[in-house]
C-alpha cells in the first residue's frame, strides 16, 4: 500500500496510455474498488489512488498501475 508523498512511476501496462512511464506523487489514498472480488492474493490491487502526475496534473489510478520509487 502506498503513502501520501510516495514517488511512483506508472506502469506500461496502465489503462491510460499515454501516462505510461510518467512518474507521480501519491495524493492520497481513494479506497477500494467496489467490485473488486478480494481473494486473499493481490489485496493491494483495488486501492484507488489520486496520483500527481508530472505535467499531466492529478489522475486516479488503481495499485497495480504503479511502481514505488522512493517512500516518503
């Protein structure tokens, strides 16, 4: 689970192509999804985050999109 002020670089793989490689700083902590299924493996995965994106402003982006770089 990330922190607010963590450094994060977004993943290739992100539902937003074009925020692929970006880093960001975590804004806080949105919840979980709703619909996420919770199976004991992968928890981390449904955590919404509000990220701020370096000249992209602030997106929400789930756990997996995200890589940490450094704590805060």
């Amino acid at each position: 689970m990330f922190q607010c002020g963590d450094l994060v670089k977004i993943k290739d793989n992100t539902a937003i192509s074009s925020l692929a490689g970006s880093t960001g700083i975590i804004i806080r902590n949105l919840g979980t999804d709703a619909t996420h299924i919770v199976t004991g493996e992968n928890e981390q995965d449904s955590f919404y985050y509000e990220v701020n994106v370096t000249a992209q402003g602030n997106q929400i982006l789930l756990d997996r999109e995200l890589t940490l770089l450094r704590k805060a």
